[in-house]
C-alpha cells in the first residue's frame, strides 16, 4: 500500500509502496492532517523521532479520520474513527490506566513519531479500544480533534492544578479568569477557542499583524488579538493564565512571566526552539510570592479524543463557518509534490492542511 516514509534521525520524506500489516480492524485512511512535528521529524529536528523495532522506515502521520472496513465489536462496517496517537508503555501505573500521556518511564510509543508506525498510509490495523467514533457531520474538520485532543488534557490538566484553591469565579464559572495565549499557529488558536468555550477571556498574540483570515476567527469566538510587534505593554498581574504556544525563543517567558497574577500559571506547550531561559532572583522570589505554577503541557488521551470531538459539535454551532477557517487547505494524495513540499515547510496562511486519500 502507498505510504509516507521518514527515516528518522535523518532528514527527508518519501511516498512509496509498503508491505506493513497488523492485528486489528482494518482502517481505509480518508485524511491525514499535517501537524510541525511532522514537519520537524521531515526536517530531521525531533529528538525523539525514532523508527519502529525492526523496521528501516517510519510511517509518519498522528492525525488521521478513516472508514471501518469490517463490522467488529465496538464499530460496524463504514464507521468513522479516529486513532488515539500515543500508547503505553505496558510497564507503569499510568500507563496501565489509560494514561500514557503522564507514563512514568518514558517508553511510551507514538504514531508516526516515536517507535509506531503512523497513519499516512492508505490503511492502517488497530486495536478498536484506541479508536474514537466521529459523527458523520463534523467530518469536515475532525481532523482537528487529534490536536484539539492534547489541548483538551492540558487544559483540564490546568483545571485540576488550580482546584488547589478557588479559581472559579462567583458564579462558579470561568468568567471573570483572563488567559493570554502567546501564539497563533494550530495550538493557539484551537487554545483560545477552547478556552473561550470554557468562557476564559481571552487574548492571543503574535508578533505580526493578524490575517483577515484569523481575524474572522477571533471575531467570531471574541476573542482579543495583540499584536507583540514592539513587545508586550500588559501591567503586572494582568492574567490568571498565560499559555505559550508559539515554540519560539525562550525569551518569550522571562518577557511575559510578569504578567502573572496571584496564583496563577504559565502553561509551556510544545517545544521552545530557540534561546536559553535566564530567570534572576526576583522573577524566582515573585514565582514563590504570588504562588505561581508552571506546567509544561503534552498529549491528549482517549478521553480528551471524545471532549474533542464533542467540542468540535459544539463550535458548528457557536462559531458557524469556523470549519472553513480552520482548516486553510486540502492536498490530494496523488499531487505528491504539494504533499512533500506541505510537510517540509509551513505555509503562509496555514493553520490546518489535510492530505485527502479519497
Ligand atoms: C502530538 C502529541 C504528541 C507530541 C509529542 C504532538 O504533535 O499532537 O499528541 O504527544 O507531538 O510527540
Ligand atoms: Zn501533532
Ligand atoms: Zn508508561
């Protein structure tokens, strides 16, 4: 069957005919979204890219929606699933329980990126207990449900850190909380969306001016867009929340951190590629003094898969349109040279491009 080949540690990208096989439903692939861990394993930057036992190839690709080939236990015949990405290591309690996004040893093995073959492939086997049904009329954007997925952990994740005291408001909603997301890539505006479901005020930032494109997003969901061209001119304790998810330079902590309320957190998503990160001794004395949390933030699991895919119902109907805005452009998989060139650099404009196999 056709597939998408990388050979990490090196660099570069492939589409050619495998023999791969395994036990398990049989899945025919109908999208792949492409995601910049794709891109940096393509480019030969992710440390923790690493091909499957015994094999001289890995099939990359993390997000993908197929068709059930078979009827089986859990799904029938024509279902649509999406896979879970990342399994456990077999060995550690959390992994044990459902939740190899917290393994303890670190041997846990991910699709497309780490000791598992991938999804960009014309059809993949696997176990039913790692697939999550998508409903037939959000099929337009589930793609997004596997990003959405670890923002949908993180997020409840942050949630369960600050129930170490009162962090909901006095409506026992998120209301009156202000979250600055720093970023506005896939993961920042997926973020700020989700944050604004949970009703955060939310502002997200970028050091440009923002597309007609993202600010139809922004206006939809109300969300503030800053534009960090010239720094940031927050005051101190501004924000109950800070997220950032641009993987930019480090700089961007010790620039923002300031902005910090009381009790708040700084949540680290994805991977800062540039910069070191110098905190002095009074950045650290306020981190103590104000009681301030940072979370470094990764992988959604089965159950973030399934709030997912219910929160992507419910923005068809709170945000209408937002599918269309969302997803910036679809590759066929036969227009091999779009699909080589999509995974090796970001386009302008993009926020999320789907490789279609039919
Ligand atoms: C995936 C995560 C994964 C992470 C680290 C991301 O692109 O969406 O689920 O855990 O990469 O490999
Ligand atoms: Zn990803
Ligand atoms: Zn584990």
């Amino acid at each position: 069957m056709k597939a998408i080949t990388v050979n990490p540690p090196d660099a570069g990208v492939t589409i050619k005919h495998v023999n791969y096989r395994k036990n398990g439903v049989k899945i025919k692939i109908l999208e792949n979204g492409i995601c910049g861990t794709d891109r940096e394993i393509v480019n030969g930057e992710l440390n923790s890219a690493a091909l499957p036992y015994k094999y001289n190839y890995l099939i990359l690709g993390h997000e993908a929606i197929g068709t059930i080939m078979e009827d089986r236990v859990i799904f029938k015949k024509g279902d649509i699933v999406m896979p879970v990405n990342r399994r456990g290591c077999g060995r550690c309690l959390n992994c044990l329980n459902g939740r190899p996004d917290f393994c303890e040893t670190g041997n846990f093995i991910e699709a497309g990126i780490k000791g598992m073959q991938g999804f960009m492939s014309e059809y993949i086997y696997d176990d039913e207990n790692y697939l999550i049904k998508v409903p037939e009329d959000i099929k337009d954007m589930a793609i997004l449900a596997q990003p959405l997925s670890d923002l949908e952990k993180s997020l409840d994740e942050i949630i369960n850190i600050q129930k170490r005291m009162i962090w909901t408001c006095s409506d026992n909603t998120f209301h009156c909380r202000k979250a600055l997301v720093i970023g506005t890539g896939t993961i920042g505006i997926l973020f700020s969306l989700l944050l604004r479901t949970y009703g955060f005020d939310v502002t997200i930032a970028n050091k440009r001016y923002a597309s007609e494109n993202e600010l139809k997003i922004f206006n939809l969901a109300d969300i503030r867009y800053y534009n960090s061209m010239n720094g940031y001119s927050f005051g101190e304790n501004t924000f109950d929340l800070i997220i950032e998810a641009s993987g930019s330079d480090a700089n961007v902590i010790s620039e923002t951190i300031g902005f910090i309320k009381n009790n708040g957190i700084l949540g680290l998503f994805g991977f800062i590629k540039r910069g070191d990160l110098t905190v002095s001794r009074y950045v650290l004395q306020n981190i103590v003094y104000k009681s301030i949390v940072i979370a470094g933030l990764i992988n959604g699991q089965k159950p973030h898969f399934e709030m997912a895919i219910n929160h992507l119902i419910q923005w068809k109907h709170l945000f209408p349109g937002i599918e269309k805005l969302l997803i910036t452009d679809s590759i066929k998989i036969d227009d091999e040279n779009k699909i080589i060139n999509a995974l090796t650099k970001k386009a302008g404009g993009e926020i999320k491009i789907k490789i279609l196999w039919h």
